[in-house]
C-alpha cells in the first residue's frame, strides 16, 4: 500500500472542532441512497468527461484504474446529522482527473452524474481539491455496492450528499446548474462548519 494522507485535520480550515456543529459521530457506516443500488457491468461501463475541457474522455474501468491514485484518510460528514471518522479512501483525485482531461479557463461549475440518476453540483473551486477524490477503495477493500461502488465521489469538506454514488460522468460547466438535491431546497456550497444544510 502506498503513503497514505491523512487530511483528518481539514476541519481547521473551516472550524474549530473535528466534528462538525449539529452533527453525531458514528462508528457504523449507513447507507444513504434515495433509491435502490444500481446494477454495474464491468464490461459496460465507461467513465465519461465532457463539457467545458480540451479533452472528452470515455475511460473504461480498467482505463479508470490505471490513472495515478492514492489512499486518504478521510471524514464523512451526512447532512441528517451522523459523521463517520477515519474512513480510508482510495482513488484519483479531481485535481487529477481535471488534469488528464485539460479543463478549460470558462469552467466555474462541475456537475456529478450517477448511473441511478442522481446528480449533485459544486463550484469548480471546491472539487478542485486534493480531498476531493473519485474513489473506488473503502478500508482496503473495493468499494461495495451500496457504498457507490464501482466508484463514487467523496467530499469530505463538504457534505456527503456531495459524493455522488455510482458515479459515471463529470460534466464540467459554465453557468451553474443545480443538482438532485440542490433543486429541492438543500444547499449549493454545503459546508458542514457552516451547517449550510438548506439554500
Ligand atoms: N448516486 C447517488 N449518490 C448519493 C446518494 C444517492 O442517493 N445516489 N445519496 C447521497 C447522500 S444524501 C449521502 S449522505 C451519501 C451517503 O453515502 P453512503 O450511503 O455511502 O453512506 O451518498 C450521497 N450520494
Ligand atoms: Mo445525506
């Protein structure tokens, strides 16, 4: 196993305390999905980039795999209220995955997409982070299915809702567009320190 980078203490950045105000720590991990866990064939499935970049890419999961990775150690903080410390992620950043794909000066916006259809956005600024990973490892395990598996996002400066499940495409934008939850009333900018639970 590579080096592992702890980014526990990202929390000093936003607030004083590790655990973020209103939130319970939790040592299980719950599963949290507006719907049933989607099927993923591995032969099927491609990874897909487009929008405002030099370069659309359509990875497969193997082609996925091979970008330069890395395991962090991680928070996850859930707008309901639970927060799961430590958890080990593993895969390829987004300042990477922005990287191979060469995104262009008028990007602001990112827009995750998911294979149950969920889609969640972010300013441009906050994805492009080192913590904020595509990730495909949980604990040194592969990521389970319910967990987002194949490959999810993980945020954890941000809520969890953040974290697109079963995500199979980054759509990099212009203008901002708002996501699932977003258009239903929860916020944008989703910073737990600053309980910015709703818009
Ligand atoms: N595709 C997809 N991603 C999703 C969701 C979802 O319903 N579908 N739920 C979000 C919410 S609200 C949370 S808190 C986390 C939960 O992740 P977990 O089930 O691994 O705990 O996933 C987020 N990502
Ligand atoms: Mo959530």
């Amino acid at each position: 196993m590579s080096d592992l980078r702890d980014v526990t203490d990202l929390y000093e950045e936003f607030g004083d305390e590790r655990l973020p105000p209103g939130q319970t720590e939790t040592t299980g991990f719950p599963v949290l999905s507006k719907g049933a866990t989607p099927k993923f064939d591995r032969e099927d499935w491609t990874f897909d980039v487009w929008g405002a970049v030099d370069e659309r890419l359509a990875l497969s999961y193997d082609e996925f795999r091979d970008l330069p990775s890395e395991t962090q150690l991680q928070d996850f903080h859930c707008v309901t209220g639970w927060s799961r410390f430590d958890n080990e992620f593993t895969g390829v950043t987004f300042p990477t995955l922005a990287e191979v794909a060469g995104v262009t000066d008028d990007a602001v916006h990112v827009m995750f997409h998911s294979l149950d259809g969920y889609t969640t956005d972010l300013p441009l600024a906050a994805c492009m982070r080192e913590e904020t990973m595509l990730a495909w490892g949980h604990d040194g395990e592969d990521l389970s299915a319910d967990h987002g598996g194949p490959l999810r996002v993980v945020t954890p400066h941000r809520y969890a809702y953040k974290g697109a499940k079963w995500v199979e495409g980054v759509e990099f934008l212009t203008e901002p567009e708002r996501g699932y939850w977003e258009k239903r009333g929860y916020s944008v900018s989703a910073n737990p320190w600053a309980e910015e639970r709703y818009a």
